[in-house]
C-alpha cells in the first residue's frame, strides 16, 4: 500500500488533519493501534473553547504557588517522586508565563482560536454530527464574593477580543440553572460550544475520512521508518509506504520525535474523569466551571461528567484518584449528584509545551516529516484549524495565518 500522507494519530488532530489534506487533493492514510477517538480526545470536559482568548499560565503569585505547593487543592496535584524530574519544564513554563510572554503567547494563539467554532461547524456539517453540537456557551461560577467580584471585573479586558459574556448574580445563576447553589455569581461565556460526546465526533469525523476514500489503519507507529525518500510502518493489514508522514500523536508524539533525534519539550498534565447519574427532578442546562477548585460539570450523552484539573505525575504512572475524590466532595454540595456510572475513573493526558502554543510544521532535518501536537488543554478546540492550517503548508497553499509562531524549530 501506498499514499501521498500517512498521519499517525486518529485523535481529533490528527483525524483534522487528515481531512484537510484529503480535501487538498492528496491521497491520504490515518493510522492509529485504537480507534479513532480513543485516547486523549475521548475523555475531555467537551468545549470548543472560543474564548480561551489567553493560554492556561502557571501561576506566578506567591499566596497561590505556596498553596499549590501544600498539595491539597483540587485543582492541582503533583506527584512528589516525579516533580524533580518535572522541575525544568516547569521552571521554563513559569518563565513563559511572565506579561510579556504570555501576551506573546496570546497573540500567536488568536488566530487560531478565533476560527475554532467554524471550523467545527463546516466538518460537523459534512460529517452529520451537528447534534452532538450545542450552541450554549458555558458557565464560570464562583463560590466567593470576593473572587466572583474580581473576575467579574477583569472579564472587560475580554472585550477588546469581541467576545460576547453576561455577567451573573446568584440569582440570574439560578435562573440559568436551578439546581446550581451555593455559589454567589458567575460568568456565561457565549462564544463557545459544547459537544455531549466527544470520542463520538472524533469518530463522526473519521467517518467522514472514509466515506471521502480515506483509508483508515490499524498499526503501530513507533514501527516508523525512513527509507530512502519516503517513509514507511507496519499496519495490520501490511505495510504501508508514503512521501510524507504527520506526526500527530498528542501525548505519545515523543516516542517518535525523540528516537528521530528532535528535543521537544513535550510534558503531560494529567486529568480524569467519572460519569453520574441526577438525582431525580435535577437537569444540568449548561457546561459549568467552578473557577476555584478547577473542574468541570458537563451534561454528556453519558450523563454528567466530572473533568478533573491538572495532576502532575508521570505519564505511565498507574492512576490516583485522589484529585477526583476532593472535586467530587465539592460537586456533591453543589449540584445533586447521583451515582457514578463508571466502573472506574477514566485518566486522560494533556500533550503541553512550557510557550503555550503547538508544534505546527516541518520537522526540519528530515524531508517529508511533519509535526501537529501539543495542543495542551485545546485539543478538541483547535482540532480542525490546526489540520486546516497544517494542510495549507504541506500543499503550499495560502495561509490564513503566519504559522511562525508554532514552528518545531523554535526549540532547536
């Protein structure tokens, strides 16, 4: 067998990425040891998170890192074996997230985040997975007057960015959602949308690849290998040869890139998440976010899933539920919970460099290689801009944006 592309990786990136390129012209191959949707794209909080304006930073005030650092929050947990092997990143991710870098960071990440609800629209379309797709923004709710007073106050810094939001008083908030208490006001973010099954729109969109001539392949990518000018990997229905290959593997791209010889600093934030049932007469209307202990409550086709903050930990690391455990004893006096309806946590990893951006573009010392990952927290948010934006290089078309800033080499 052979194509033009081979992408290794069926998440939400590189199944987009796959789509562009099929759509560019070329004869493409999507390959993946599961199926598409599995990994890390089937286990997030379900946002297309279109005013995620500026990037997730690492807190740079003294009163939160010495509370951090007591690990006990709910919001963020490190595991204390790993956190000396994790301490360089770490060290080069506060130092990006000084004003002056994350402005960078925020400049270089607005073209993309400004075209992520349409790019979703045109593929989910295509796709016939609008369904799965709910245009209701989401909620940011806070359980302290004096915090809710200060966010309240700097979400008119968002306005610059034309983003719509309503501010909310505890009672707007229970009007919005009645089954909501305890808290003392919030922020509905209008932009952005929700998806209610997100594995299952990775799939839509694999679907769509297929349906489009693609050819869809089991195998093992760490079995990649260059032979002369193209590149080569066993699938399980035999091997595969292709001109270029796209890296696209989320938090596993490292196994690749590495052995290549590439010094990425790709690191993982762990996240979990378990389903409930409601109690009887309770419905959740919207995704809400409690800004302080950090999870996310979000109506699934499941039912209401729990999405978790960050956990430090090694990425092979067996599961600790501990972090799920405290957002849950929070969740509980909150909203009315039911029972889990997971047998056990799912556990999920973030792919994330220390600047805040992916890695978008040639590999650089090998022809025909191409790197999409590190997409952090806006995985699924990113998906088809970052294959759209990727597919205009590989084919040298226009770009609807200078791709420079998410260039490989800017870490070597």
């Amino acid at each position: 067998m052979d194509c033009q592309t081979l992408v290794l990786g069926a998440g939400i990136i590189g199944v987009c990425s796959a789509l562009h390129l099929q759509a560019a012209g070329q004869r493409v191959a999507l390959l993946d040891r599961d199926e598409p949707g599995r990994g890390t794209s089937h286990g997030n909080a379900g946002l297309i998170e279109r005013s995620s304006i500026i990037p997730y930073a690492f807190p740079r005030e003294w009163q939160r890192l010495l509370r951090y650092s007591l690990n006990r929050q709910s919001s963020m947990r490190f595991s204390p074996a790993f956190l000396p092997r994790l301490a360089p990143w770490l060290l080069e991710y506060w130092r990006q997230s000084s004003p002056q870098n994350l402005a960078l960071a925020s400049r270089a990440m607005r073209p993309l985040i400004e075209r992520c609800v349409s790019e979703h629209d045109l593929l989910a379309a295509a796709a016939g997975m609008t369904g799965l797709i709910h245009a209701k923004g989401w909620i940011e709710f806070y359980r302290d007057q004096h915090e809710f007073d200060l966010a309240a106050a700097d979400a008119s810094t968002y306005d610059q960015y034309g983003l719509k939001y309503e501010i909310l008083n505890a009672g707007q908030l229970r009007q919005r959602e009645p089954n909501l208490s305890g808290v003392f006001g919030g922020i509905h973010w209008l932009d952005p949308k929700s998806v209610s099954d997100p594995g299952a729109l990775v799939r839509g969109y694999a679907a769509l690849f297929v349906q489009r001539g693609g050819m869809l392949l089991r195998g093992d990518a760490r079995s990649l290998d260059q032979r002369g000018a193209r590149w080569e990997v066993q699938s399980s229905q035999g091997l595969i040869s292709s001109e270029q290959v796209v890296l696209a593997m989320g938090p596993q791209s490292g196994d690749i890139f590495s052995k290549l010889g590439y010094r990425i600093p790709l690191a993982v934030k762990r996240g979990y998440h378990m389903h409930y049932a409601s109690q009887p007469g309770a419905q959740l209307q919207h995704s809400v976010i409690d800004a302080q202990a950090g999870f996310v409550l979000a109506p699934m086709a499941r039912g209401i899933r729990l999405t978790t903050g960050v956990e430090f930990a090694a990425s092979d690391a067996p599961p600790n539920d501990i972090q799920l455990r405290r957002c849950e004893a929070i969740a509980r006096q909150l909203y009315p919970l039911g029972e889990r309806l997971d047998a056990e946590s799912w556990l999920g990893r973030r792919p994330c460099l220390p600047d805040m951006r992916p890695v978008i573009g040639p590999a650089g010392s090998h022809k025909g290689l191409w790197f999409n990952f590190g997409h952090a927290h806006h995985g699924l948010t990113l998906g088809p801009v970052a294959g759209r934006l990727l597919a205009q290089m590989m084919t040298g078309a226009p770009t609807f944006t200078d791709p420079a800033p998410y260039r490989p080499a800017r870490f070597y």
